[in-house]
C-alpha cells in the first residue's frame, strides 16, 4: 500500500513543478504528472501546498553539556522543535571533552540520541583536546561510524579552542579522508583579551559582549583559516559567517581557487546588535557568538545568498534558559551561556524574509536547507531532494498559512523566544519522514520518536 500525495507542487534546488508523487514504504517510489493509484494506495489531496524536501539543520548542539549544567533543549524537545518547523534531518555536533577519545564522545552522543530524535540525526564531531596519533580515530569515525564531518574552534579559549597547527593537522588529514572541517572562526585569544580587559574596566553587562568580538575578530580567522585550509590541500566549512569583510575574503579566495563552504544563520540576517542597546540584561537572550552585528552585515549576507555566494542556512541551535542558565552572567557578561535557539523557525523564518520579499528563489530556498547541506555532509541524494528512491522526507508547505512566532506557541524547552513578535508566512502543514507523517494540519502526532542515526559518505 502506498500514499499518493496528490495535485501539488514539488520543489527541487533547480525546478519547480506540478506532480503528483508517490510514497511507497520509507522512500518516493513514484512522481508524475497524474499518478493513478491501485485499489490498496491511500490518495492525500495536496492542491495548493508545495511538497519541498525535509529541511536539514547542519548546525545544532543539543544535550551539549556547559558547566554542571546542559542546554536547555536534549534530543527530544530539540528534534520534536525541528520537525514541527520542516526540518527532518539534523547535524548536530557531537563534542569531545578533555581526555576522551573521540570514539568515546561519539558513543556519548549516540546514547543521548538513540530513541528520543523525531527526526533523522547524523554528528559531526568537535575536537577539543587533539593528541598525537588521534588520525587513526578520525579514520575510524569517518570509515567505520559514518562522521565525515569535524568541527574545531578558533576560539572559546581554555576550553574548545585549538591552536593552528591542531588545526593544520586535523585539516590535513580530513583532507586526505574526503572529510570537511566545520571550522568556527574568531580569533579567540584576542576575545580573551578584550574580555579580561572588560571586566577589568567593571563592565559587567551583556552590551559587553559584542564589543570584544568586533567584526575583525571574524575576519581576522577566516583569513587565517583559509590560508591554512590552502596549505593543507584541504575543504573547509565556515560556521555560522556572520560578516560583510569575511564573506568577501572567503569569495576572493574561491576566485583563487579555495574550496571554502560557508554557513551563515536566520539570526545573521534578520537580527541586529540593537538588541545589545542599553544595559538591561534582557540582552543576555542574544548573548551568542560571534555575536549579532550592525545591519550593513545583514544586508551584506543577504545580497551573498541572492549571488550564491552562500552555501547554507543552519541555526547553530544552542539553547539557554533565561532564568536559571543565561542568569548565571548577570554580575559578569562573560559567564552568560553563549547561544539561542531557532532550530524550529528556520524555514518559515527564511520563507517569509527572503522567498515572499522575492529576495530569494523559492529553488534557492530549498537549496540552501536542504540540498546543499545534504550535498555538503554526504547523505545526497538520500536526503535534500524530491526524487525517486530518495527518502521520503516530505514537508508540504502551506504559502499562504500565516502565524506570529512566539514562546508560547514555540515547541522547544526555553523560556523564551529570541524571534518572540516576528510573523511568518508560509507553514509545514504536514511532514513526513521516511514515509511516516510525524506532523499532521500542523501538529505533531502521538507517537514515539522515530529518528534514525545516518551513517555519512565522505567527500570523496
Ligand atoms: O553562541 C554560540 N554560537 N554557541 C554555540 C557554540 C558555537 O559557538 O557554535
Ligand atoms: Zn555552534
């Protein structure tokens, strides 16, 4: 028996096209112009919805320890989040702490994973504390165990900055792997630096914040870290791009010849460092890094998308609570939690901001949160595109249902919401993963978690 979704319109990184098309089991067996069912099929009438691929986030940290404490959202409330917003399919970053070897980190994330995602999860995996005679490892986490992605940070130093020749190493040998370094760019000794110095001065606020990651903080790391990528023959992925003079270094690169992918997320565009003004601690909710910057750079990312420039929008999904995790900084901005979440509105953000306006192409749209960041970490065509023998991760998309985002109605466990008043148009009315639909008329079904773990290809 299959499920024939009937009289929509299917939506691929390149077309865009009336069908029918044709679950059958975990996959689509068919799409045409009329699709006949059999006397067993059960037919969905889909007329006026857009049928566009389960969106996938490449940037999520859930149940990330910080502290004694953890995020706000585990792997349940943040999967359950992401499939009430369209997205089937996460990446979050599994994260070595000090000592572990990384297939111990990785057996961590798994346990946090295992029976409680509403979507399909795969890892990258977070470097911390580099070893010599750690290649072996990341050989057995890209072969073995399906990781084909590494994140390091050039910052957060003390705790998950690397100096650069780890960076150098890990670079080299994803190289060699066909595996990609999601590389997060700020200078962090320099952040360090104007930190100590801040608090020193007895600035305690979270106004404080963006001031010792100034744009140059960025650009500065993303130069370095292309010349690095160079010299070690080796892709790289720029997290969470969040300014005008590094996206423009990364561009001139790739008219050099650098193979440099970058992220940039909905917060980069359609937030602004006015949310830092004043000094109530109420800013601590936008207390992320790098932080939100004047609106030239929002601008300046969105004329990058519209030239394609820029490969993908992921949410880095790193949620506090207000009261009782970001509250920790409330005497010292430098111990606030750093990030928010957003796993859920990505999509709706996006569409209403940039596809509605005609910013963006409705193909753009789809490339950018789907079929680019499941080109990029090695589950295409499998996922990020309608097609025959794709998985049938199906989100149909209502253009003309409307809602205004707020805490209230938002399906991850924060106490508040960092998009709180913003109207979104367009909406997932039904969502299907692998063929099961876990969200119907905009609400999810009764039923257990049914992600699955996805074991990754490499580049190469
Ligand atoms: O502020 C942020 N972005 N926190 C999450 C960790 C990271 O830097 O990606
Ligand atoms: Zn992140």
């Amino acid at each position: 028996m299959g499920l024939v979704l009937r009289g929509g319109t299917v939506v691929t990184a390149l077309e865009t096209y009336p069908a029918d098309v044709r679950i059958d089991g975990e996959q689509i067996g068919m799409i045409a112009q009329h699709i006949e069912p059999t006397a067993a099929d059960q037919v969905l009438d889909v007329t006026g919805k857009y049928l566009l691929p389960g969106g996938i986030d490449a940037h999520t940290h859930f149940d990330l320890p910080f502290g004694d404490m953890s995020t706000a959202d585990d792997f349940e409330s943040g999967s359950r989040s992401a499939v009430m917003g369209g997205t089937t399919t996460v990446i979050d970053f599994a994260t070595q702490f000090r000592g572990e070897p990384l297939t111990e980190a990785l057996e961590n994330w798994h346990d946090k994973a295992r029976g409680k995602s509403y979507c399909d999860y795969g890892f990258h995996m977070a470097i911390s504390d580099w070893k010599q005679g750690m290649t072996a490892q990341m050989e057995e986490l890209v072969r073995k165990s399906g990781v084909t992605s590494f994140k390091l940070y050039m910052a957060y130093k003390g705790s998950m900055q690397v100096d650069d020749g780890v960076l150098f190493d890990v670079l080299r040998k994803s190289g060699e792997m066909g595996a990609l370094v999601c590389l997060h760019c700020e200078n962090g000794d320099v952040v360090n630096l104007l930190v100590q110095e801040a608090r020193a001065q007895g600035r305690t606020a979270p106004s404080t914040h963006p001031l010792t990651r100034p744009p140059a903080v960025e650009e500065e790391a993303v130069a370095r870290a292309i010349a690095l990528a160079n010299m070690a023959k080796a892709p790289l992925y720029i997290v969470h791009l969040s300014t005008r003079g590094a996206l423009e270094t990364a561009e001139r690169a790739r008219k050099q010849g650098a193979c440099v992918y970058i992220e940039t997320c909905p917060q980069y565009l359609l937030l602004d460092d006015r949310r830092y003004e004043g000094e109530s601690f109420e800013s601590a909710k936008y207390v992320i890094s790098p932080p939100l910057r004047s609106p030239e750079h929002g601008e300046a990312l969105w004329e990058g998308i519209r030239r394609g420039a820029v490969d993908t929008i992921a949410t880095d999904h790193c949620s506090f609570n207000f009261q009782g995790q970001k509250s920790l900084g409330r005497n010292d901005f430098s111990k606030i939690p750093n990030g928010m979440p957003g796993v859920e509105h990505r999509l709706g953000l996006l569409y209403s901001a940039g596809v509605v306006p005609g910013k963006i192409s409705l193909n753009q749209f789809v490339s950018l949160t789907a079929t680019r960041p499941a080109q990029l970490f090695g589950i295409f065509p499998r996922k990020g595109t309608i097609a025959v023998g794709s998985d049938a991760d199906i989100v149909l998309w209502d253009p003309q249902a409307t809602k205004v985002i707020g805490k209230e109605n938002h399906h991850c466990h924060v106490d508040y919401e960092p998009y709180e008043g913003f109207s979104q148009t367009g909406l997932p009315v039904h969502v299907f993963l692998r063929g099961r639909q876990i969200v119907r008329d905009g609400k999810l079904l009764d039923s257990a978690p049914g992600g699955r773990y996805l074991f990754r290809k490499p580049l190469k």
